[in-house]
C-alpha cells in the first residue's frame, strides 16, 4: 500500500520550490530541524548502545550472576537436607505400622539426638563440597563473562567513534541551513536571487544526502543495538548455565556417598527403635 504524503508537503519543505526570500526562509527551516532530529535521535542510539558497558551495569550484571548461583545453591542444600528429616519420619512410621506401636516423644527425641546429627554433619559436608565446587564455577564462569564483555565493548566503541562523526555532520549542515535561512530572512521579501537559489539548491541536496545517510545509519544501528543485547543476555545466562553444570556435576558425584549416608543412619534408627521394644 502507497503511503504518499500530501503534495503541499513537498511545496512546503522544499527549498528549491521558493519563489521569494521569505519562501525559501520557511523551507529551510523544517530542513534544519529535521537535520536536528535525526542527529540527536542517532547520538542517544548510541548513547544506550554504550549504557551496558558503563561500570555500574558491568557490576550489576556480575552481581546478577552470584546472586543466582546462590539461589540455586541454597535450593540444593534445601533439596539435600530435606531427605533426612523426611527418612526418620518415614523410619518412625514403618517402625509403627511393622510393631503395632507409636513412636513416643522420648523415643522419637532419642532419635533425633543420635541420628539426627550424623545426618546433619553428612549433609553439611554436601552442601561444603557442592558449594565449593560452585564458587569455582562461579569464578570461571564470571571471567568468561567479563571477558565476552569487554571484547563486545572494544567492538560496540569502534563502532560509536565510526558512526558519532555522522551525528555531527548532521548538527553542522543544520547550523549551515540555519545560516542561509537567516540570510533570506535578511534579503526581504523580493524574489529568490540567482546566487541565494544556488545556495538553496545545494543546500537541500546536501541535506537529502547526509539525512539519506543518517536515517539508514539509523536504523542500523537499531538493528545493531538488538543484537547486542541479545549477545550480553546470550554470554550471562550461558555463565549461569556453567554454574549449574558444575553444581549438577558436583551432586551426581555425592550421590553415591549421599546414599550409603542416609542407609546407615536408617539402620541406626532401625536398632534403636527395635532395642526399645
């Protein structure tokens, strides 16, 4: 679908359509300001490209990152120690059902008392070697991630020292324009010298061109400033990920041992529950 805008919106905008000084005054100066506008809006493009890499948001990401890793952490030593309270309510139940008696309070204290802190002591020693092998993971994974940062920061700050000088040309032909409009306003009302119409000419094919350049320059730039962030999202959740790996590694290797701890402390219960009979 055509989306042409009305007629008099060129006769209004161009310069080289003035018939007078005073006409080509009021067509320079919506030349200008668009000039302007597309300048400015490229200059905060690049602005918030740059925001990421600034050393509040290098910490706040990096603080992201340990704080999720504790979050995971403290999930697994929920998830580790849960079992051995579970497993003496399990023992006193089974123990009930097989006896035909209930565990009193005395009994279910003196449990309490001598398995429960063999299981305490086993599940502290879990949870010791998984968050170590967390904090290491967590280092590594945090030197990558600052090392992904800075290499896409060397490239986004090539990029702004490349495309910041656009930003200003369209500044200086908006001073330029902003010139000439204020020599017609000067001129008076009569018509449009051969000298002043040149200038006008120029002018406006000066400003098709370098608004022409900023404009795609522009919307590249938006595309480029996507993809950014996407990588920066990409590279911290993929230090997460190395986190948790390491952290699932760690729990697969206990597993073992977290197994023949929870099988001895359910026969210790067993032979105290049945020396109670």
């Amino acid at each position: 679908m055509a989306h042409d805008l009305p007629g008099w919106v060129a006769e209004l905008t161009d310069p080289r359509r003035a018939g007078t000084l005073d006409e080509l005054a009021d067509r320079l100066v919506p030349l200008a300001e668009h000039a302007i506008d597309v300048s400015r809006r490229l200059q905060t493009q690049l602005s918030e490209l740059n925001d990421p890499f600034k050393r509040e948001a290098l910490y706040e990401r990096v603080e992201r990152l340990k704080v999720r890793a504790g979050e995971a952490l403290a999930e697994i030593a929920g998830q580790l120690a849960a079992p051995g309270t579970e497993r003496i309510d399990r023992i006193c139940a089974a123990w009930a059902r097989r006896s035909g008696r209930e565990v009193g309070a005395d009994l279910r204290r003196r449990l309490d008392a001598e398995v429960g802190p063999a299981l305490a002591r086993h599940h502290e020693r879990i949870a010791a070697t998984v968050s170590a092998s967390t904090s290491a993971a967590l280092e590594e994974a945090t030197g990558t991630l600052l090392g992904r940062v800075e290499e896409l920061a060397a490239a986004v700050t090539e990029l702004i020292h490349d495309v910041l000088p656009l930003a200003r040309e369209g500044l200086t032909l908006a001073s330029r324009i902003s010139a000439l409009s204020l020599r017609a306003r000067q001129g008076g009302r009569g018509p449009v010298p051969p000298q002043m119409r040149e200038a006008g000419t120029e002018t406006s094919q000066a400003f098709e061109e370098a608004v022409g350049r900023l404009e795609l320059e522009w919307a590249a730039l938006g595309a480029r400033s996507a993809t950014v962030r996407a990588a920066l999202r990409g590279a911290e959740e993929t230090a997460y990920s190395q986190v948790t790996a390491a952290m699932t590694r760690s729990v697969e290797e206990l597993a073992p041992e977290h197994t023949r701890a929870l099988a001895q402390a359910e026969s210790r219960a067993y032979a105290l529950l049945d020396g109670a009979l």
